[in-house]
C-alpha cells in the first residue's frame, strides 16, 4: 500500500454521528445544526480539560444512542485530541467498556479515526468502531499559546481553536459508506509561524490530494464537494492556488471546515476555525447529514493536521503537517 | 516549488496587520492610560500626599485596575484592539502576571500559580534586572572617573 489508495474491498457505513460544541460555535453559522451545545465552556467541570473530556463523552454517549448500539457491541475507540498525552479522549472515554486507541494527528484526527477503523473494518477484524475527537479553545490555548486572559493582538492569519467534540458510529448500517482511504505524508515546507497553520497545512493536502487524483485520474469534477478541515481562509486560497497551478482545479466545489463553524468577520475568528473538533462536528453536523438526505452522492474530506509543539517551536524548529483523505459516498436507495 | 520558494509564496499573499489603525488605536489607549495615571497622580497629591509616594501609588493604582479587569475577563478585550496601548504601560505587565496565575489555578498554588505566575514575565523580571545591575556599575564607573 505504499504511496496507495486503499480500496475498501468491505465499505465501513456511518451509523450515527452526534456533536457537541460550545457557546462561540452555537452561535455560529452552523449553530442550529448541532446536536448539543453548551453556553458554559467549562461544561460544569471545573477545569477546560476536564470540559473537553466532558464533551468527548456526551459527544460518544449521544452517538451510541442514535445508533441504537451499546458499548459492548462497539469493538474498538478510535479517538484523539489535542492535548498532551490525548487525554481529552483517554479520560472523556473511560466510562465505556470498549477497547481505545489513542491518536494524535492534530486537526487531521477526524478523518485518521475514520480512515483506520475503515481499514479494519475492510479486512473483517472489527465489524462496528467509534471515531471521536475533540479540541476545546480553552484547553489548547493554555497548552499551545497564552493565558486565555492575556490581552494580545491575533494577526490576520491566525485560527481561531473549535471547541466542540464529534462522535462517528460505524458498522454494516447506514446511508453514508467509506469507500477508499489515502493516508498522508508528513510534509514540512519551512513555515515556522504558529499564527499561519492554514500555510503549514496546505502543502500536505496539496501531497494528498495530488497522489489521489493521479492514481485514481479521476477530476475534481467527479465530485460534489472536497472539503478540507481546517486549512482556514489562508490555506484554503493556497491550497486552491497551488493545485490550480497543477492543473487540478477546485475552486467551484471546494469548502473548508474552518470557514464553515464561524462567521469570521461576526465573529472576530480571522481565517477561521481550527482543532480537532472543528472537522469533527461540520462534518458530522452538515456535510455528512448531506450525504444522508442524497444531496451530495460522492464527497472527498481531506483531514489536515498541523504536527507541532510549543517546544519544537521555541528550538526554531518548523510546522510538520500532514493530511489524510476519506473517499464518502451516498448508498441509499 | 522549494521550501524558501514557498516561504517567499506565503509571506508575499499573506494579509499583514494593519499597522496604522493598530497604531492608532495603540495611541488612544496609551495614551488614555498615561492620562488615567497622571490623574491619579494629582489625585493623590491634591489628598496632601508628596510627590514621589503619589506617583507610586498612581502605578500601584493602574496595576489594581488591570488585574482586576483581567480578573472580570474584560482586559483582553480592551487589548485586543488597544494592542501596544494595554501591554507597553505597566498594565500589560500586570495582566501578564494575573492572567498567567488565573490559568494555572486548576494545577494548584503551589505546581501551578507558583511555578507558572512569571511565564510570561519572567524574560522581562529576570533581563531588567540583569539590566539594572549593568546599568548601575556602568553608572558608578563613569561617575567615579568622571567625579
């Protein structure tokens, strides 16, 4: 499979998708659409990472329930965020009786967990797994950049973290299936700032989605809607650039996750949404229930993560990102 | 595409900060801190207090100020568009200082707020001194020689 698409020879179908944001999200254009919001951040915990594991936990709890399973029927916990150690996931998923993986793969997260519980799916190891993710504002600024009071200026470029937790039940059931996975390739193309992600993270869907429409010589035209998550407004007009220049152009029927939680100018966001969650909730808000109801038949969703940490950083080091893409298609009637 | 090619990419579509409206915005506020400070000053001094006590209690009054409203979530608001205006004053220093300790509350007083009060003050604590010191000898140097 090296440099490969894998073909998912028994496609993994969602079952169930449930999410989980905060009040900034709620209020956003997205905001009637999710499952559950809190107008408290701190989801009546009394730390924000205690918050985020609350959410991971409502977000999975609400899931099962959907899709009608209980704990003891899922097979494995695919499930990540972006704290050191996950332990947003390791403690917001220690109530369920099911074997956990932990994963790091920044804001790329959402579609790693879909993307390797569908490849054990395919080759009949597992036959229903649970994909989580979550990230929280609060929780990540503490980690990654200032004290949340700290008084400092954001430049243009900068991300504004999701503070929201998604849940994917995936078995035999369901309109939406997974039919091909093409994991990425950590890629660093220099880019230092942590205020312009969008710009670490494109060149890694750049990669990805080069090598797919390569092998596969599909066009983008093949497809109602690429949506990457979350390269912002920065990395989204880079992104859309670049490919152009390779002759492969998405510009009508391109989205990004990070444009589509905030109204960025309402909401003082600058290029958008970032954070594990935020990929996780559109998609699992929006785009997915889209593909449910029929009105996109075949969508790509390109998981784009930056690999950094406030350490690396400080030694000069650079932003390492990688992007992972998930092939889903309508199978209704 | 190479890396430094795509580095020139990047940095020359990218949107800079508005320089002048921050700027601007950095002016009125400092300024309407310094003139807040200057207030105080008169203030404490039309009280009957002299001059040098009342312009220490015309700092502490300012750092009061911003630790409280850091301490209400107000500042970083206020920052957010003042900039330069909130941090260069000694206000920016204060809410560095509270706000770094109200984050670090839930790790305990002892592993959290102490360890991780001067985070961000700390560069400017540990270099102003050292540059005091530096200041000082220098000072005493050209005034032994000079005198």
């Amino acid at each position: 499979m090296k440099d490969k698409i894998i073909y998912l020879a028994r496609e993994p179908k969602i079952s169930a998708c449930y999410t989980v944001v905060g009040s900034k999200e709620s209020n956003g254009p997205l905001g009637q659409l999710f499952d559950e919001h809190c107008d408290d951040d701190k989801f009546s915990k009394d730390s924000w990472e205690k918050a985020e594991s609350e959410m991971q936990k409502r977000a999975f709890a609400g899931a099962l329930k959907k899709s009608g399973f209980i704990d003891t029927d899922v097979d494995i916990l695919l499930a990540g965020d972006l704290l050191n150690q996950c332990v947003g996931s390791a403690y917001g998923l220690l109530d369920f009786d099911i074997p956990y993986l932990g994963l790091y793969g920044a804001c790329s997260t959402c579609a790693e967990g879909l993307a390797i519980g569908a490849c054990l799916y395919s080759g009949n190891i597992i036959d229903l797994y649970g994909a989580v993710t979550s990230s929280h504002y609060c929780s990540s600024e503490r980690q990654f950049r200032y004290p949340l009071e700290y008084g400092g200026q954001r430049t243009p470029t900068a991300q504004w973290t999701t503070t929201g937790a998604g849940a994917y039940v995936v078995g035999s059931e369901g309109k939406v299936a997974i039919s091909q996975v093409l994991f990425g390739k950590a890629i660093d193309m220099g880019i230092t700032d942590i205020n312009n992600m969008g710009a670490a993270m494109a060149p890694a869907a750049i990669d990805t989605i080069t090598r797919y429409f390569e092998e596969t010589g599909h066009s983008p035209k093949d497809f109602d809607l690429i949506v990457t998550g979350d390269l912002g407004y920065e990395g989204s007009e880079i992104l859309k650039d670049l490919l152009l220049g390779k002759g492969i152009d998405i510009t009508n029927n391109h989205t990004d996750c990070g444009l589509m939680i905030f109204d960025r100018e309402r909401q003082d966001v600058h290029a958008g949404g970032s954070g594990c969650g935020c990929s996780a909730v559109v998609m699992g808000a929006s785009v997915i229930p889209r593909i449910e109801r029929g009105e996109l038949k075949k969508v790509l969703f390109i998981g784009t993560g930056a690999l950094m940490s406030p350490m690396t950083l400080f030694q000069g080091g650079s932003i390492p990102a990688i992007a992972h893409l998930v092939r889903l298609e309508y199978r209704g009637e | 595409m190479d890396k430094q090619e795509y580095k020139e990419y990047v940095e020359g579509r990218m949107k800079k900060s508005p320089i002048l409206k921050n700027c601007f915005h950095a002016f009125l506020m400092g300024g309407a801190i310094c003139t807040l400070g200057q207030a105080f000053l008169e203030l404490y001094m039309v009280l009957g207090v002299e001059r040098a006590t009342a312009s220490t209690l015309a700092s502490i009054t300012l750092i009061f100020l911003a630790i409280l409203l850091t301490g209400l979530g107000v500042f970083d608001n206020i920052a957010r568009l003042a900039g330069a205006g909130t941090i260069v004053p000694i206000t920016g220093f204060a809410n560095s200082v509270a706000s770094s300790a109200l984050d670090t509350k839930s790790e305990g007083y002892v592993l959290g707020v102490g360890a991780k009060i001067f985070t961000i003050a700390g560069p400017v604590i540990l270099f102003g001194t050292m540059s005091g010191v530096l200041y000082g000898v220098i000072y005493y140097l050209v005034t032994a020689l000079g005198g």
